[in-house]
C-alpha cells in the first residue's frame, strides 16, 4: 500500500489508500469545463460567465475580465496577509479551494430560497442581511455575494426618536425632521468580509463567539490596496457614527453574555447588532492600547468560550460591565488607528481566466442552491435543465449528486453511468456510482449484500485513483461501511480524517467521524474530532447530532 502522512487535530496519521489508488491520477476537468456533444461535435457557443483560479480561490463571476482579476488577487492578497497574522506567516495549504460566485442581483439570496443551515452570521437587521451565502459543505466551502453595494438605512426610529428629543428640546416640531439620506456598503467589503471569516474558521483552530468572527469580518472588510502594493486594513467603515446613530450604541453587556443573539421586540432592545458594532467590539479588543488588566480579561473570556462556557458566564470575567461600556463609548467617540502593511506584499501570480459554456453557466443557481434544496420538485426543475444539456458531463454530475443526497438511487446511478460511458476514469462520476451501489445494497435483499457492496468499493477505489484527493471519493469509501452497519477499518477511518484536514470548516466529515469513533468506544478522540461542532457558533444540524452523542453533559 502507499503511504500518506499528514496531520489533523494535532495528531499524525498514516493514511493507507486503497489499492487502486496508488497511481498517478489524470487530469480532472474542473466545473463548468465539460464539454457539450452535439452529434459528433464540440459545442462551442460560450456564456457571460467567467471562471478564475489561483492559488487558494476559484471565483465565478459575469461581470468584467478585469473586475474578476482585480478581486480574486485581493482575495489573494488577504490570505497572504491573515496567514501573516494568525498562522505566523505560514502560507502552506493543502485544503480544498474555496469557491466563490459573485451574482450581479441583490436579491439573489431571496431568489435562490437559499437557507444558511450550517452558517449564521448577526443577526442583522434587514439592510445588512441577505447579501452572502456561505455553506461549509463536505467536499468544499461555497460562497455567494451580490455583486451590488448595500444600501443602508439610516432612517430607523432609534434616529427620528434621538432628532425629535433634539428638537424638542429647542422647542421644535417632529414633524418637520427630514429623513436622513441611506449610506452605502460596498458589495467588495461584505466580499472580503466573508473571506476573513473563512479563513478564522478555516486555518485557526479556536473556537470563537459569534460576535468575534463577525468583528474579525468587519475589520478586515474596509481593506484597501495601495497602488504599491501595500495594504491598510483595520480601517474605520465610512459613515459608522451615523449607523450607529440609527442602530444604537454599541451594548457591550448583551454583546459579550450572548443576549443580542436571543430574540427580542424592537422596543426592548437597546442596539440592532450590526457590522459596524462588530468592527469597533473587534478593534477595541485587537487594536486599542488595553490596559493590561483588561488584556488579559479579554484573554481569559476568548479562553472561556474556547472551553466551552457558556457567554454569559464567560463575560462575568469583565467585572463591571458599566465601566467597559464607558470605556467603549469614549473608544467610539475618538478617532480610531488602522494598520498598513509594507510595500509590495507577495500574492503569487494573476489568476487563470476560462470562459464558462453555455451549459456550465446555466447551472451556476443550481451549484449553489444543492447546498440549501433538494426537495421534489427542485430535483424535477433540475431535470428539466440537464435535459436541455444532456451530453454536458458537469450537468449529469450536479444530477447524480442531487438524485443521490434526495434518495433517489437509480436515477443518480443512471447519470452516473452516462458520464461514465464517455469518460470510464471520471473521478466524481466513479464516487457517485460507488454512493448509488452503498444505497442499493443497504436497501436490496440480504442474500445480494456482499457482492453489491463489493461493486460500490471498487468503483470508490478507482475513483481515489483518479483523483486522490478527492474528499466525496475518500466519504463515500468510509459510509460504504457505516451505512452497511459494519465497523469502519482503520485505513478508511484515516481516509476521512485526511478529508477534515481538507475541509475543516466543514461539521459533516467531523460528525461521520466522531460517530463511528464513539461506536468503536474512543468517545474522547470523538470528542477532540467533534470540538468546533460541539462549541462553535454556528448552529448546524451536525452541531445537534454530535451533541446527542455525548449525553452525560450535553455538550
């Protein structure tokens, strides 16, 4: 067998692959690239659509070349600089590309009826929410983001009521205060904002409160590359006192105990959480001048929350909460520093540019919304769509995939079989027959078990051949056992484990994981495995299932 050492969770594992995996796998077409045949031709009509891919991201956009140049380099450039400040300059990376689509509508979230179940964010209220999507799936993270700035309202009632008890004052009328004009968020910060909070949950293994990932969003939202290469961030969002003005002050009291984050009417609640409170919550903590006591507060509550305390217990480490509000409404009054970067940082090379097909482009929604949908009759439109298409291998694929996650067994087993009929070393096409079989054989006749389920490996198998590092490929090997009811051998209990490092914001790879480890009696690996699940502060199915696994605490 070839062996593969890597780390995860601190430890080191040898990962043994199967057989068939231990040659040099071909090429694999990336989404999008797959050609269409139309009777004994290439299709060669293309779309509006444009993929770019470097070292780290690949974005999809239908806006200008030189727009998606410019974005997936600063993209770039923001890892460089967040692996400079949270991983002590260690650029390496062997996890799988974040991919990014960037759709020109605003209301893309609302159209697509995209629900963010492993992934939350504010709660904001209307005018910053609905602008990204962001899904932490098992075989790679997927964002979403308007392509269009946030228009911000700033004609709230917190403002009219602070203006009328002004007027008032002066011995005025509230029926004459003028509206205050909206202000705007640039689509490019929420862009960047999505990414920071990526790459805190993706390369640092902490677990944060929500707040705090929100902040570290924000702070990194308003960067801005100089035409030397040099890079300001931390930098003060445009118009903060006037979101503030319409949106409350910040409470720092309900932010640090977590009681923002329970419902509550709008006359009781003394501020509508916003990124502009997270950004000055985060500066205050990362960029003022603490006082050395109230640093290694800070510490000891970031230390509290990693643990696994409650925040409203964790936040008692503050002492009186009413002087750190003090201490935050000067810190907001005054003008706040920002950081800059030297000349000429390193981001590696321009992205490459490839012009989606017609057909590549036509499944970009469906890409995206595989995360959130897959009832009836989504999987009847998707159908109808790949009809259109039915000689693109991208099309059948996304097919087998959503025919596959909705129960649908043959009909994923067909669209596999379709790809594979052209292409026999198909990487994903393989897995996903390899899924089909698992199912058929859990489901069929007992007496048909053994040798259906000897199918599906072997078709997994070559698929790890093909593509090695293929995180459905190595799943799909290790439920082959678990869906069967059979204890999971180790090599395939390391193959997933290789998927966690691959896709570690994900919760999925980590509960099938942690399952199977506290089946096999090591709770407490489980545990280790399970840990940003269990306490991070995201509330995900997974997040509900690993908790049920350790009942005795309930955490």
């Amino acid at each position: 067998m070839m062996l593969v050492r890597w780390c995860v969770a601190g430890l080191c594992f040898i990962t043994a692959l199967p057989v068939a995996a231990q040659t040099s796998p071909p090429r694999q077409p990336a989404p999008g690239e797959s050609t269409i045949v139309v009777n004994g031709g290439i299709e060669a009509k293309k779309s509006n659509w444009k993929r770019a891919e470097s070292d780290h991201v690949i974005v999809y956009s239908d806006g200008s070349d030189a727009e998606l140049k410019r974005v997936t380099n600063n993209l770039e450039r923001l890892y460089t600089l967040m692996s400079r400040l949270y991983r002590k300059g260690d650029t390496s990376d062997d996890t799988a590309k974040l991919q990014v689509t960037l759709f020109d509508s605003a209301r893309f979230f609302e159209k697509m009826d995209l629900q963010g179940q492993r992934w939350q964010e504010g709660p904001y209220p209307p005018s910053f929410a609905g602008q990204r999507y962001y899904d932490p799936r098992e075989d790679g993270e997927v964002l979403a983001v308007s392509r269009s700035d946030q228009v911000i309202k700033l004609a709230t009632k917190k403002a009219f009521d602070k203006e009328c008890d002004k007027v008032l004052g002066e011995g005025g009328n509230c029926n004459e205060i003028l509206p205050p004009v909206p202000t705007a968020r640039s689509w490019e910060s929420v862009l960047y904002s999505a990414f920071a909070q990526h790459f805190l949950l993706t390369y640092t293994r902490a677990v944060y409160p929500r707040w705090y990932v929100d902040g570290v969003g924000a702070l990194f939202s308003t960067m801005e590359v100089h035409g030397d290469g040099s890079i300001d961030y931390a930098r003060a969002p445009d118009d903060y006192r006037q979101v503030f003005n319409a949106y409350g002050d910040l409470d720092v009291k309900a932010v640090l105990s977590g009681a923002y984050l329970e419902p509550s009417t709008t006359k009781t609640r003394v501020m509508d959480w916003t990124p502009y409170h997270a950004w000055l919550l985060a500066h205050f903590f990362t960029y003022s001048k603490l006082n050395p006591a109230r640093a290694l507060q800070f510490k000891a509550y970031m230390t509290a929350i990693h643990q696994g305390v409650p925040m409203a217990q964790a936040a008692k480490i503050f002492g009186d909460m009413r002087r750190l509000q003090s201490e935050l409404n000067i810190y907001a009054s005054n003008s706040t520093s920002y950081a800059r970067t030297a000349k000429h940082q390193p981001f590696g090379s321009d992205p490459l540019i490839a012009t989606l097909s017609l057909g590549g482009a036509a499944l970009i929604e469906a890409k995206i919304q595989l995360g959130s949908q897959g009832n009836a009759d989504w999987i009847a439109g998707l159908r109808d769509k790949v009809a259109k298409i039915p000689h693109d291998a991208d099309a059948l694929l996304l097919l087998a995939e959503a025919e596959c996650r909705a129960g649908q067994d043959e009909a994923c087993l067909a669209a596999a079989e379709r790809v594979l009929a052209g292409t026999p070393d198909d990487a994903r096409a393989l897995a996903w027959k390899g899924v089909a079989l698992t199912n058929r054989a859990v489901a069929g006749a007992a007496a048909d078990r053994a040798a259906t389920l000897a199918d599906a490996r072997k078709a997994i198998a070559r698929a790890i051949q093909a593509d090695s590092q293929s995180p459905l490929a190595l799943i799909a090997w290790f439920q082959s056992f678990t869906k069967a009811g059979e204890k999971v051998p180790e090599p395939a209990i390391l193959g997933m484990a290789r998927v966690i490092r691959q896709v570690p914001a994900a919760p999925a790879p980590r509960l099938y994981l942690g399952a199977e480890l506290v089946r096999q009696g090591n709770p407490e690996l489980a545990r280790n495995i399970l840990y940003p699940v269990l306490y991070g502060a995201d509330d995900s199915p997974e997040k509900k299932a690993a908790q049920a696994l350790f009942p005795a605490t309930g955490r």
